[in-house]
C-alpha cells in the first residue's frame, strides 16, 4: 500500500528555497568561470568547456562591463596612497609565522 503525504505548503517552500540556493551557486559559479575567460580567454580556454555555449560567448563584453562599472563606481573613493601602500606589502612575510616541517613540528 503506498502512503499518500498531505502537500504541505512549507515543504514545498524549503524544496523551492534549496533551488534557489543551487541556483544561485551555480549562476556565481558561472559568473566566475566567465570572468576568469573574460579576462584572458587563451589561458582560461579550458574553463570554457564548463560554461553554456551562449554564455560563453559574452564573457568579454561581462568583463570588460565589470570593468567599467569598478572604475566608475569604485575607483573613485579609493585613496590612492593608502592604495599604494597595501599593495607593496608583502603580506607573506608580515605574517611572522613559518611553515611546518615536514615531521609537523613548527620551526618558530
């Protein structure tokens, strides 16, 4: 004898909201995987095979968009100085800490 469930509005709720969510995880994988080809499309070649043929074929003209969105809506608050300064840091040796050795035992 099969079981019949009562359709339960909540249940259909969580089932669209888990949707959602993958889909929206898979729509930012995309839009990765689309900015990385934007960007350099030969080294990034092999991502290409990941995408959908039709968006593939966009992923310049996103790049390029994402670009000149940043430099008119971002570029312009940034402190130049201050920008200049992060970005010769050497975070890696500012961290202080050194790897492990291969027995795990650390050699601070």
């Amino acid at each position: 004898m099969t079981t019949v469930y009562p359709k339960s509005d909540l249940l259909c709720l969580a089932i669209g909201a888990q949707r959602e969510a993958f889909a929206d995880l898979q729509e930012r994988y995309y839009n990765l995987l689309c900015l990385a080809v934007g960007t350099q499309r030969r080294v990034f070649a092999d991502l290409e095979a990941y995408l959908p043929k039709t968006r593939s074929q966009h992923c310049v003209f996103e790049y390029q968009r994402l670009v000149h969105a940043f430099a008119k809506a971002i570029i312009p608050h940034i402190d130049r100085e201050r920008a200049k300064q992060v970005l010769d840091m050497n975070w890696l040796e500012s961290l202080g800490s050194k790897p492990a050795s291969s027995n795990g035992n650390s050699n601070n």
